[in-house]
C-alpha cells in the first residue's frame, strides 16, 4: 500500500509539467531486482505494473499504452 501511494503521489507530480511537456504516458523505474511501469487509467486511478529485471518492458509498456487506448476509446 505504501508503494503505491508513493507512485500515487509521485505521478501527481510529474503533472506539474503537463503544460510545458505535456501528460505523461508512463513513468518506468528499475531497481536492483524488478522494473516498475506506472500509468494513468483515468481520473486519479493509476496502474502499477512490476515485472522482472530481465523482462522485455518496451514490449510490456506497447501492450498497456494499448489497452489503455482502448478502454479510453470504448467509454
């Protein structure tokens, strides 16, 4: 729980810098032993995805990036 808060709260903050970036698409961090992708669903929902080190996370984040389009598309 404590985990996600803080990606809760850290994905609050990179929309900060919305307006001069624009939205983030998702945020990716490794540590020593998993990668972590993080993504906006909607409204205040966030998605956090952990899988292993040696995963093929470009692949993993098309296949969310997509999802989430599709949810987005079918609301």
């Amino acid at each position: 729980m404590k985990s996600a808060t803080h990606a809760l709260m850290r994905w609050q903050s990179r929309r900060v810098f919305a307006k001069k970036f624009g939205m983030p698409l998702y945020a990716m961090a490794e540590y020593k032993l998993i990668k972590r992708v993080t993504m906006q669903l909607g409204g205040n929902a966030i998605l956090l995805v952990s899988m292993d080190k040696g995963a093929p996370h470009d692949k993993i984040i098309k296949k969310l990036l997509k999802i989430k389009e599709k949810l987005n598309t079918d609301t």
